[in-house]
C-alpha cells in the first residue's frame, strides 16, 4: 500500500515506493539529477573541461536515515507495472 504525502516541492500528491537497495528494504522518494564542473586536463590532447551530469534515487531506509543512490541499485517491489497496458507483440 502507497502512502500519500505533500511535498514543499512539487505543486500536488506524491507517493513513495517501496523497493530494496543493496538488501536493504527502503522507501523511494524520488529521482534527483546531480552535476559538477571539471576542469580541463592539463596533459596535452587531454579532455575539455565540461559538466558531468548523473541521476541519482534518493531513499529512505527503515531506520529514518536518507541516502542517494545509484538507479541500477534500486529493485522496486510494488506492481507499478500492472497500472500499464503494454501491447504483447511477439519479436522474432
């Protein structure tokens, strides 16, 4: 069963999911984009400097603590897919 919360940040109702991280039972919050700078290499030919971009789930742990991790970390165990229709096409 989804909780319902209002969050500061967003105009409405969002939901939490629940889903394991690493073995770890936890609660979903959201997806979160994180960048940074970097410099240029100072080895000749070396890369450019730029921006590094990521994103990342933020979660919550049955303990309270909140962490970020990596999508492919993130096993979700609720059946958010039957809200869907998907066409079954065979592929040969």
């Amino acid at each position: 069963m989804r909780t319902k919360i209002l969050t500061g940040n967003t105009a409405g109702v969002s939901n939490y999911r629940p889903c394991y991280v690493k073995k770890h039972k936890a609660l979903f919050h959201r997806w979160e984009d994180k960048s940074w700078v970097v410099a240029a290499s100072p080895m000749v030919g070396g890369t450019p400097a730029g921006q590094i971009k990521m994103t990342i789930g933020i979660v919550e742990y049955e303990d309270g603590s909140v962490h970020e991790c990596y999508p492919d970390e993130i096993r979700f165990c609720d059946p958010h897919h039957n809200e869907y229709c998907f066409d079954i096409k065979e592929i040969n």
